[in-house]
C-alpha cells in the first residue's frame, strides 16, 4: 500500500519570506509541550499550517487562523508507516495533503486540510516561502 504513492515534502524557499517565515514559527519545544501548546491554539482558533520535527524530536509550527468551517488534521514526527496510514485515511475522507517535512532522522510531519480550503491554504503558504506537498501515484 505504501509503496504506491510517493511523496515530495514541502521545501523552505529562499529569498525575502525566509526572514518573515523563521519569525513566525513557534519557538522548538519538546512532546510533553506540544499537546497543551496545541491545545491552547485551538482555543484561540490557531492551527498548524505547516509543522517540523527535529531529530532530537523537538517540534515547531508556523500558525494559521484557518476558515471556520475547514477540517485539519495535523500529525508530527510519525514513522512513514504511521504517517502512510494516516494520508490513505484522510485521502479517503477527501482531504488535502497541504504540508509534509520529513527530517534527518526520518520522521514525519505533516497538515491534512479538507478540499475546498486547499487553494486558500497553499496561497498562505506561499507568503511564507513553503510550498506544499505532493502525494503522486508511482509508476
């Protein structure tokens, strides 16, 4: 199942978004902060648009105030099995790979978002100099 998609993750572009980007990321924190950290953005209608592993798993996110009605699935620092099953499930349900970064240390992280927000989704990207993923049928 896995071996029949492959995936490109988003790249951090050059140029004159990357200083405005690495001001808008959240600072890195450790698992045990993540939840509550998490838990208090979606209390203030933030959510992740794009979101990093380190490989010493530290995470950080870059933040977005997403439509109201949008549904997004954030999951970081995922195996690429626990991360295949996740996509094939929210591919399923008609969502919207938006964002993926896979570290040295191969993990994965990565922002689902349901269709009809994408297009709004990837242009808010785009400010900040990432684009988004792809997820391709291989040959």
């Amino acid at each position: 199942m896995s071996d029949s998609i492959e995936y490109t993750p988003s790249r951090l572009l050059d140029g004159p978004a990357e200083a405005i980007r690495q001001h808008s990321f959240t600072r890195w924190m450790s698992a045990d902060l993540m939840q509550a950290a998490t838990d208090f953005c979606r209390n203030i209608s933030l959510c992740a648009i794009y979101t990093e592993c380190s490989p010493e798993k530290g995470y950080r996110k870059l933040l977005w105030h997403p439509p109201e009605n949008a549904f997004i699935e954030v999951r970081s620092g995922r195996t690429r099995d626990q991360f295949t099953v996740i996509d094939h499930r929210n591919a399923e349900a008609g969502r919207k790979l938006l964002s993926l970064h896979i570290d040295e240390a191969d993990n994965y992280s990565a922002v689902w978002i349901s269709a009809d927000h994408y297009e709004t989704a990837q242009a808010v990207l785009a400010v900040y100099g990432i684009t988004p993923a792809e997820r391709n049928r291989a040959a």
